[in-house]
C-alpha cells in the first residue's frame, strides 16, 4: 500500500502516531521507472487519510502521463515493431505487414496513445474495419497483423494485455463454401498445347524468350509451385531428376526484384521431376544456350530477370481462351497439381510435402474433399463384416 501513516518513538521506547492540528500525518510514496527504466521512488507527505487518498490520485495520474507508454504513440510503436522484425521474417512478409498496418491502423490512429488502448476503443476500430469495402479474408488478416503488433507491446511490458484478444477477430457469415478452381488432367493437356502453339508462333517470328511463359506453367502443374518459387529457379537448381526449391522471387517490394528464402522452412525442398516436364526442361535448355553469357544461374524462366506477374496473368487468359478451358488463377495450377494427386489416392503427408506446407492440417482441410474414392473403399470393407 502507498500510504503509510507516520509514527515516532518517545521516551519510553513506544511508538506514537504523529499528529498535527488533530489529523494523522501520512507518507504517500509511489515506486515508478523513469525513461530510461531505472527504477525510481516519489514520497510526499499529507495530513488526514482522506487528504493523502486524494494526494496518491493526483501523483498516480501525473506519473501515468508522464509514463513512457503514455508518449508512445501507435506510429512509435510500428517503428519499434518494424525495426524488431527486420531480420526474422522474408522481406516480402515485412512490405506485406507495413502496407497492412499503414493502411488499416496507422492512416487514422497514427498518433494515438497507448494508453488509450482499451478494449472498447478495439471494438471501436473493428466497426470502422466492418464499413469498409473489403471481404472477411482481408479483415481477418489486418485483425492479425494489428494483434501481433500489440503482442509486442505487451512482449515489451508497454500495456498489460492485449484489448484485441479480448474484442476477438471478424466473424464471417455462414455462407457456402466457394468451389475450388483447377484443371483436370484432360483440360490441361488441351491448355498446354495451346500454350505451346502460342510460343512456337512467337518462335517463328524470332522471340525465344517466350517459351519461358510456357515452361513456367508447366512447371507449375507439374510440381505445384508457388509463382515465386518458379520465378527464382535457377538452371542450377535442377541436377539429373531432382530439383531444389531454396528460394523465391519477390516482385511487389520497392525497387528491383528481391531474392527471399521460400515462404517457410517446410518450402524448402527437393522433388523429384515428373518425365513430361524434363522433356520440357531439356528443350528449353538447348533453346536457352543460344542467348549471350548463358550459365546456369540464368533463370529458367526468365533469363536475366524474371516474368513479371501482370504479363504471366495476361498470358495465362491467352492461353485459356485459345485452348476453351476456364481461366483459373495462377495460384490454381498449385491446387491442380494437388488436386490429381489427391483424386488418384496420394497420402496427404506426401502432398504437403510437395507443395511445402509448413502444417499438414492446412493441407488436409483444403484438399481432403478430393479423396471419395477412400470413402468408398472404407464401405466396401464395412460392407463384409456381416
């Protein structure tokens, strides 16, 4: 307790309370850390309970707004966060979670006071979130990056607890699952042979550089991976059958391409190349040895400079529509590659380990729907126990 009521010995050895005009004399003493963290010790006397109660309220709000936390503003603590994360996330990651906080947090609450960071002013920022034009995914992740940033506040002893924790995340509606987007088997032959009469007319009018495009998605259906992994693969990444996957390529970062480690350290990984696409390898290899300086640090797809994004998107409706098959998303060649294995019965973990996925469930809860025919084994073998 703070307050202490003063006393003396007399004479006599015996403790006495100390009064004056008729009233107890108090110490009212605060323990506190200065700016710097040492720890410090305010005492001021009063006379009266009632008078030294009033006297702590006052000292313990001056201390409050004297506080370090008190001057710590949003915009310092993302500084402090950012600078902290540097060095422990892929630098995709850290643009992906400054663009989100500058765009969601900071663009209004930029100078706002830690100390003002409660649970109702949370509820009072997700409502702001709820009217603006984005979907429940979108959401979800600004609620995530906005309650990892307070989880170092509260790491670093700044505030007591999390308010977003308690507020909770955006809940989405009950609403019918979208149906996942991929090519089967037969719309992909169909796909890649109109990918490859495109190149071979490119071919023709002297423009080798295009064949990238068509190797880049046979790439990524025939292994599943991510645009970015393909996008970083150099020839020295493939030695006889097997190919390494080490790195990724980030396009969306100020400046030059980046070169990153893969999304996880499950990402990174060796697969074994299916024949039809080290056919494909193999061609474009010979194709490639015509270009100056040619090594094998030149990337597969792109030479001295990966495709860009928006021209892999553009090429991609090009083909579908040539071929007459639907246009799925780049990121859906992963899940047709998935897809097959799963339809023809591939265990699960094998997937995951094809695709880099850091946990097996995120795995199974978006692939185990392609598994029917395991039902139907499981009651043909229930069907003979009569």
């Amino acid at each position: 307790m703070p307050i202490y009521p003063v006393k003396k010995t007399d004479r006599s050895g015996r403790e006495r309370n100390v009064i004056k005009n008729g009233r107890q004399k108090y110490l009212v003493r605060l323990n506190y850390s200065d700016q710097f963290g040492k720890p410090k010790q305010l005492t001021r006397v009063a006379y009266g309970a009632e008078d030294a109660k009033q006297l702590e309220r006052e000292l313990t709000a001056e201390l409050k707004k004297q506080s370090p936390t008190a001057r710590l503003t949003l915009r310092r603590l993302f500084d402090e966060y950012m600078l902290s994360k540097k060095n422990e996330v892929r630098a995709t990651s850290l643009d992906k979670t400054r663009r989100i906080l500058e765009r969601y947090v900071l663009a209004a609450h930029a100078e706002d006071s830690l100390t003002r960071l409660n649970v109702a002013a949370a509820q009072h920022w997700k409502q702001e979130i709820e009217e603006l034009d984005i979907g429940i995914t979108t959401r979800q992740n600004v609620f995530g990056e906005f309650r990892a940033l307070l989880n170092y506040a509260v790491k670093m002893e700044y505030i007591p607890r999390n308010p977003l924790t308690v507020a909770g995340n955006f809940k989405a509606p009950i609403s019918e699952k979208k149906e996942m987007l991929f090519y089967t088997p037969e719309e992909w032959l169909k796909y890649k042979k109109a990918a490859f009469d495109i190149c071979s007319e490119y071919e023709r009018q002297g423009d080798l550089l295009k064949w990238g495009y068509y190797v880049f998605f046979c790439i990524a259906f025939y292994t599943g991976l991510r645009k970015g992994e393909i996008g970083a693969l150099t020839w020295a990444d493939i030695d006889g059958d097997m190919l390494s996957v080490t790195k990724s390529v980030a396009q969306k970062l100020k400046g030059e391409d980046v070169i990153t480690p893969p999304k996880n350290r499950s990402s990174i990984r060796t697969l074994q190349i299916p024949e039809p696409l080290k056919d494909i390898l193999a061609e474009h290899k010979e194709r490639c040895r015509s270009f100056d300086s040619f090594d094998d640090s030149y990337l597969i797809c792109g030479g001295v400079k990966a495709l860009r994004d928006s021209s892999v998107q553009k090429m991609n409706a090009r083909i579908a529509a040539t071929a007459g098959v639907k246009v799925i998303r780049i990121h859906d060649f992963r899940h047709s590659h998935a897809s097959l294995l799963a339809n023809e019965g591939i265990n699960i973990q094998e997937i995951a380990r094809r695709l880099g996925h850091s946990d097996i469930k995120m795995t199974w809860n978006t692939y185990s729907h392609l598994y029917p025919r395991e039902e139907e084994r499981a009651i043909k073998i229930l069907d003979k126990i009569v």
